[in-house]
C-alpha cells in the first residue's frame, strides 16, 4: 500500500533476498485503492516495528505511490 518500486530489477532483487522464506506478516487495509494491473496491496511486516514499505521508502528503493492518500500510513510515508 502507497509504496511504489517502479518495478525496479534491484529493488525486486534486495526484497526478494529480504523476504524469501522468511516468516512476513499482511495486513490489509479496510479500504478499497484503485485497481493497478494486478498488484495486492499491503503492508508486509518483517518484525513488528516497521512496515518493510516503509523501510523501502527510508532506503530509497521506492517512492509513496498516488492514489492511497487514504492510507493510514501514506501521512507517514510522505515524512520519510
């Protein structure tokens, strides 16, 4: 949710390293976002403390996405 990596090849690659067979954690949001290609939108949870969408805006592999200013992360986002 609100997180865009562009489909960036080194971005897919760190995330894949992070999170393959790794334990991750869901959460959806009880709002409905615009439909783009056939994305799911969440936020992924490694740990509990951050949602690793932000971390991947905090280490520039991604940008807050239009669209999800409903997000109850997005206010979030924008200040990393």
């Amino acid at each position: 949710i609100a997180t865009d990596t562009e489909a960036d090849d080194d971005t897919f690659l760190y995330v894949k390293n992070q999170l393959l067979g790794k334990v991750v954690y869901i959460l959806k949001e009880n709002i409905s976002f615009p439909k783009v290609e056939s994305y799911f939108d969440a936020y992924v949870y490694k740990t509990t403390e951050e949602s690793f969408n932000a971390h991947l805006i905090k280490q520039g592999l991604a940008k807050v996405a239009d669209g999800f200013e409903r997000a109850t992360q997005y206010e979030e986002f924008l200040n990393l």
